[in-house]
C-alpha cells in the first residue's frame, strides 16, 4: 500500500469519526411528509391548504397568529387596541423586524398587504375575511389604523389566517416561487414534485427556533407513506392519509401517533336546490338514514368524533345535535313515503379522492339504498369536483371536508355551492358578525347551528381527524390544526 | 388430449362456474356491509374472510369473476366481430389499396400501449364498465384482423379455393365458405389467449379506479382497496391476486392445449 493510499484512508476515517461526533447532538434539521404537494407559495391567492402547511407562520406572519389550541396571540402585532364602537383597530408593530430581502417591515406594508387583500379585483380566496374593511391608515412607521365599516366581533381571528399574512410591495412579483416574509424561515429550494427546504433566518426578530432547517416531503399515495414512514425516510408525517395504518404506528417504539382534531366538518354535501332534495322531508330522510358510527368505524377506522351541525366539537360554542339526525332508517322511509317517494328514487354521489370521501362515499351509499334510495357513485378528480361539484353546482349529494376554521357562515351565502337559501340564517349571520360580546355570540353561534341541524341542509357526519406520526424524538409538534399549518418555530429534538 | 388442456380446462370452468353460480346464489349479499365484523381473516363462516367493509370476500370473488368475465368476454367479441372481416376483406383483396387502408390502420392502432389508450377513453367518456369494454375492444380488432389475414393469405393459394372460384363464386362467398372454416381453430386459440389479457387489462383498468364502479365487486378495485391494509390483512390482496392468476394461467394453459390438439399438422405428427 502506497503512502498516498494510506492518507486517503486515514482522512477518510477522520471523516466518518467527525460524522458519528455530530451524530451523537441533536439533529437540528427535519423531514416533514405531506400528501399534498402546494401548486404555489402564495398563501394570499389561493385556498389550497397545502401552501399554508408550508410557509404559515414559517415564511409569513400576519399581524395576528393561531397557537396550535387555536387561540389566537399577537403575532407581528405588538398590541392593539380597540375603540369603544368596535369600529377602530390601533395595532403597534414590533419594531426591528425585517424581511427576508433585508428591507424593514412597518405601517406601510400592513397598509399594502390588507389593501391589497380587500380589493376589488383582489384574488384572495377568503375575500369575506376582509370584507368590512373600510380604510387602513398609516399613523407613524410602527402604526397602523384600521378602520371598520361596522364592528367585527371576529376581527382578530380574520387577521390570524394565512390569507392574511403581511407581504412586501417590493417582493410581491415572484411570490409564488420566491416567497419573501417575516418569519423565522427563509426560503431554501424547492424540487418540483418532491420537496421544498426551508432555512432559519439568522435575521429573525423574535426567538431563534431550535431547528436549523426543515424539508417537506410531498408523498401522495398512501402505500408510499406508510412505506416511507416506516423506513424512516421521514420524521414526522403531518397528516397520515390511511387510518388503517395507525395501530402498527402506535404499537411501534419508534414512532409517536398525535392524534387530534382539525377544522374539518366532514359533510353529505346536497344540492339544496335540486329536486328532491329541495324538500326538506327528503333531506330529513338522508339525515336519518345516515350511520355515523359506522361511517366512522368502517372509513377511518374509529378516528372521528361524530358531528350533528356544520361546527368544530373543540369549540366552547359548539351544540352537539347528533341528537337531531339520530340513525333510524324507519323514519327515514316514513318521511320519504311522506315526501311521495315510498319507492325511494335515484341520485348521484360525486367522491373526491381523499379516502374518508371514497370509502365514507360507499358506506353512504349502501346505507342510502337500505330505505330505497339508489346512489350512483361517481368518483372523480379534485380538479374535476371544483368544476363540477363545487363552480358548477352540477351535482345531487357529494362527500367533503370542509377544513376552513369557523366557516359556518357559508350558510348565509346562497350561492354556495349547496344552494342553501334562508333569510334566517342570513340575518342571524349578519347579526353575528356585528356582536362583539363573547357570551352573546356563543348564543348566535350555538342558533345558527341548530338552524342548520332543523333544516337538515347537509348530512353532517364527523369532525376529520388530524392523525400525525412522527419519530419517537420530535418534539412541539401540533396535535390539533386550528388552521393549516406545521408550526417549525416550536419543533425540537429531544437530546 | 395434453395435460395443459386439461389443466387449463378446469382451472377456467371452474371460474367460469364460480361466475355462473353468483347469478342464482352466493354465501353472502356481496354488497351487504357488516363493519363490526371487518378485515376476519379466512374462517369457516367467511371462507376467504371479509373486507376492510365487512363485506363477504368469497361472495366478492363470485361476483367479481362475473365482471371480469363479461368484460372480457364482450371485448374480445368486438374484436372478433370486427378484426376477423377486416382480415378476411384485406386478404381477398390482396395488394390493392383497401388491404393496404386495412393493414395500415391497423398497425395505427397496434402501435398505441393499449392500457394508455384504454385510460384516455375511459378518462375522456368517464369510468364505467361499458368504457373499459369498449376501450379493451378496440385493441382486440387489429390482433384478430392480423390473424385472420396472415392465415386466410396462404389458403388463398390452395387448389380449392381456385376450384371455388373457377365454379363462378365471388370473393365474398369464397371467404365466408371456404377461408373462415379453416382459420376457425386459429381464431378460438387466438380467442382464449386474448381473452386472458381481456381479464387483465380490466384489472388493470379497474386497479386505478377506471373500471367497474362500486359497488359492482371488481378484482382490479379489491387489490387497489387491499393496498395499505396488505401488512395486517395480506388475505385481502393476497385471494383477488390468486383469483387473477388462477383465471389467465388457466385460459393460457387452454389456449396452448387447443392449438396442440386442434393443429392437424401436429395431429398428424402424433399419431
């Protein structure tokens, strides 16, 4: 053996030995896997949950914020306050805070990012967050005056979404690629159909995270997940697609289970407008035809809690009205009969792909067709369903989650893709968003559920779960998801 | 007779029967959910055991020979029914532009992945059984047009058929009295071989959701439910894929049976 040889050999051992030394810290970076893969980085132009999973709170930071309880804290926000009508919000700013392209955050960049989230032809996909919104004044570089056409006792929470996060006029171009924020995560790299990094900024204003960088791992078909999961090609997958897998998980030392609940109120979507469903007693029959429990057990495998109105069971305001649509396949062929359908009659049930939509879908139908109602299951793509089922309105009854956080004011809206149409719900809605008094809005709330409940618009089936796995050493991680979101500030390893 | 014949024979009627017997009774409502008693291993109430549903697997099975079975019988029927007067025509008219229209078409046809093609039709006209039918047909017309033209080409050449035409009969009465008869026993062999990858490719349609929709029990959808419940639950994927192998290596094995038993040449040769 050459001398040459012999040194190569030698630093070659000396790298191992430096590798095993830095692998006996704690690991300072993390692999997260997600189903879905965001179409882009802009959480103010599109509804897709996907973007807010990877850059809320990591990227962008609004004014306001969610804890993974859902609560709602000051986020670049300093304080606030809030005039005697409920018209005038005053929020200070942190000050030193900066974005990623070294320019300074202040009054003129919340005045953009609200302005341009309000605007007419803005392409924000929760307009209706910033709908009151009369004017937003610049006070001094720290302070900004927002000024309401009307009290807006939900405000705040509005604020906290990832549609509303403080973006820079001078970044906003490339946003969709380049996205440039606040927060305690700068931008890495992203590989189309694989993965996006993530990297601390060095330049945070508030406390440094544990974590030196993140990568999120886009994996969609669940055998895949599992898979991957198992290998420990990941460390934590946010929000595991197959049910079925869990109790392997949870039975194995290496890996942690967090289950939890996420804004999902999964739905039996009905076309509202569409006969027969445009007569209550027939709504009424679905309602009482439908097995949660079961629906529950034979999709998702237990995981779920049952829902008896469009409202998230975590919620101090919520009314549990399971009660009201109670399984009992006799009434429900008796109010068919009523209805002039003792044969029963023939729809359609459009299933998006996600397996609580497919499997929860075949469950229904079979249940539907014990009193007389013959569904024709249709499965279709999500690019399919948004143009059909959701623009369209072309459809009988469809299977979804709908995991926007406190979205129960759909109702009010009867151009909603259900159709429903009632002056009560609108005014109650109204009502609503001009209460500030916690205790009486919890009244509205729990009134408008039960509204909804009598009126049997949808069938509501259960909350959807948040099912997170991770290694057996993460730590921080959110077993709830108030909104979309994998906070990476609180994430650590344990030593 | 060889003992392929004979092998693939039963192995085929035994699914053919299973298929036939669903029709009048099965052990249990293949559709009928029973959730509390999902995912039972094979006992002796539920032969093959239940679904992640609680459904009765053997019952699935049955049901699922039949839709494998029909769609595979129909389109191998539309390839026969058109590819065999396509090759007949494109032979009696040997070297003239309809044979060449015929044959060019044809490998316009053969040059497309067929399981592709077969995604687009039923992508573009929706999912359902009729369009893997249809589209699982359409590949079948230029393997039998093929066939058909290579085979009745060489009788064209043989004394009898010159006799035929010096005793006045036309093209057309010619091919249907006298070519068709004798490329009858290539077209059955042809038959049951295309007839086996009939039953695959509706798996295979099935297995990515373009097949029969549910309810409607489908081997394909049962291996794709099956797939991340397969390290608790391996009967799931393990009988659908056993039902699946059972049935084309039985039609396989009695499609080379028939070919040795009815080639006279190797008749000939045996006796």
């Amino acid at each position: 053996m050459t001398n040459q040889m012999l040194k190569s050999l030698a630093s070659a051992l000396a790298l191992g030995a430096s590798v095993f030394a830095t692998g006996a810290l704690a690991k300072s970076d993390i692999t997260i896997a997600m189903q879905l893969e965001p179409p882009h980085l802009d959480p103010t132009s599109a509804a897709a949950q996907a973007i807010d999973s990877v850059v809320y709170t990591n990227i962008f930071e609004g004014l306001t914020r969610f804890m993974g309880d859902g609560s709602v804290v000051p986020g670049l926000a300093e304080s606030w306050e809030i005039s005697e009508d409920g018209t005038v919000y005053t929020f200070k700013l942190h000050d030193g805070v900066t974005f990623h392209d070294g320019t300074t955050m202040d009054a003129e960049d919340v005045k953009f990012s609200l302005d341009r989230a309000s605007a007419e032809d803005s392409a924000n996909a929760q307009k209706a967050l910033f709908e009151g919104i009369e004017s937003v004044e610049v006070v001094d570089p720290l302070t900004v005056k927002v000024t309401l056409s009307e009290p807006n006792g939900n405000f705040l929470f509005n604020l906290a979404w990832g549609d509303a996060v403080i973006v820079s006029s001078d970044s906003i171009e490339n946003i969709k690629t380049n996205p440039v924020g606040t927060g305690a995560f700068t931008f890495g790299n992203w590989v189309q159909g694989d993965s996006i990094t993530l990297i601390r900024n060095p330049d945070y204003w508030g406390d440094q995270p544990a974590l030196e960088a993140a990568t999120f791992k886009f994996i969609s078909d669940p055998t895949a997940a599992f898979a991957a999961m198992m290998a420990e090609d990941v460390d934590v997958f946010d929000n595991f697609p197959a049910p079925e897998n869990l109790a392997q998980f949870e039975a194995d030392p290496r890996f942690q289970v967090l289950v939890g609940s996420t804004e999902g109120e999964t739905i039996l979507s009905t076309n509202n407008k569409k006969p027969p469903f445009d007569d209550i007693r027939v709504r009424q029959a679905l309602a009482h035809a439908i097995d949660r429990q079961a629906i529950i057990d034979g999709a998702m495998f237990g995981y779920g809690t049952p829902i008896g109105t469009h409202f998230a069971p975590h919620n101090p305001a919520y009314v549990d009205l399971t009660g009201t649509s109670a399984h009992d396949p006799e009434k429900a062929a008796k109010l068919l009969a009523d209805a002039g359908y003792e044969e029963g009659f023939e729809t359609t049930l459009h299933l998006p792909p996600p397996s609580y939509a497919r499997r929860g879908g075949e469950i229904i139908a079979a249940q539907l067709a014990e009193v007389g109602i013959t569904a024709e299951i249709i499965n279709v793509e999500w690019a399919q369903w948004l143009e059909s089922v959701f623009k369209g309105k072309d459809y009988d009854l469809t299977v979804i989650s709908h995991t926007e956080p406190m979205d129960i004011g759909i109702y009010a809206r009867p151009d909603y893709y259900f159709q429903y149409d009632s002056l009560d719900a609108q005014t109650l809605m109204e009502t609503l968003n001009a209460t500030t008094d916690p205790e009486e809005r919890k009244k509205l709330l729990g009134d408008m559920q039960r509204l909804i409940s009598n009126d049997f618009v949808n069938g509501y089936l259960f909350q959807l779960p948040k099912l997170g796995i991770a290694k057996a050493g993460v730590q921080g991680l959110w077993q709830n998801a108030p909104t979309a979101a994998v906070d990476l500030t609180q994430i650590s390893w344990s030593e | 007779m060889s003992r392929n014949l004979i092998l693939g024979a039963v192995l085929s009627s035994l699914i053919l029967l299973a298929a036939l017997v669903s029709f009048v009774w099965t052990p249990y409502d293949y559709a009928a959910l029973d959730i509390p008693n999902k995912l039972q291993p094979p006992n002796a109430q539920h032969w093959f055991g239940t679904d992640h549903f609680g459904r009765d697997m053997f019952s699935m099975i049955m049901v699922g020979a039949r839709t494998s079975i029909a769609v595979a019988l129909v389109a191998v029927g539309i390839g026969m029914a058109l590819g065999v007067p396509l090759g007949l025509t494109a032979a009696a008219r040997k070297g003239s532009w309809l044979d060449e229209v015929i044959m060019r078409g044809n490998d316009l046809v053969f040059a497309f992945p067929s399981l592709v093609i077969a995604i687009l039709i039923t992508a573009v006209f929706g999912a359902g059984a009729i369009n893997a039918i249809i589209a699982i047909g359409i590949f079948n017309i230029p393997v039998f047009a093929r066939i058909t033209r290579g085979a009745a080409l060489s009788l064209w050449e043989r004394e009898f058929i010159l006799a035929a035409r010096v005793s006045g009969k036309g093209a057309a009465r010619i091919s249907a009295e006298h070519i068709l008869p004798n490329v009858a026993n290539l077209l059955i062999v042809q038959g049951t071989i295309q007839f086996s990858l009939g039953i695959l490719a509706e798996a295979g349609l099935s297995y990515v959701g373009l097949g029969a929709q549910p309810p409607t029990p489908s081997w394909g959808r049962m291996l794709a439910d099956a797939q991340t419940m397969v390290s608790f639950a391996p009967h799931l994927a393990l009988i659908p894929g056993l039902a699946i192998i059972v049935t084309v290596l039985g039609l396989n094995l009695l499609g080379d049976g028939l070919r040795d038993w009815l080639d006279p040449r190797i008749r000939v040769a045996r006796a």
